[in-house]
C-alpha cells in the first residue's frame, strides 16, 4: 500500500521523538465507565427480572448518585481520571 505521510494515524514529532497520535480509547481512564461500574456493583441482578425492571433500577441508582454529588465528584478523584476535571 501507499504510505501516508500526512495521515493524522502516522504524523510523528521526529525530533524529540514524542508521537503525536490521538489517544486511543481506554475506558480505565473514563469516568464514565467509574460511574456504569457503580451501577452494576449496585444493581441487584435479582431484583431485574425483565428488561422494564432493569430499566427502573437504573433509574433508581442514577437519580440517588444526582442526591449524592461527593460521590459523583469520587469518580474525578483517581489519578488515573484527573485530567477529565480541566
């Protein structure tokens, strides 16, 4: 195949040897995968015998977390998510 110099994939600071690509997506380092982690540690799986049931469960957590704006805030708090806070 041809070789793409000025593809965003391939554009490299050949300097200082840094590349310049876009991060890839890792959910480790999304907040909102903290919070859908909550949300199915809290969701009793028992308690959801139907798609109806899941749905009002969810609902459920996620208005508690809105009464609950430290902890919402303690998913900004890891190192790992600080930069999502600037």
């Amino acid at each position: 195949g041809r070789r793409r110099e000025n593809h965003p994939g391939n554009r490299r600071d050949r300097g200082h040897g840094h590349a310049d690509l876009p991060r890839s997506y890792s959910p480790e380092l999304n907040p909102d995968e903290l919070l859908n982690a909550d949300l199915k540690r809290n969701i009793n799986a028992s308690r959801a015998h139907n798609v109806d049931r899941l749905a009002h469960e969810t609902c459920r957590f996620l208005c508690r977390r809105q009464r609950q704006p430290h902890l919402v805030r303690s998913y900004f708090g890891a190192r790992h998510v600080r930069y999502a806070i600037i």
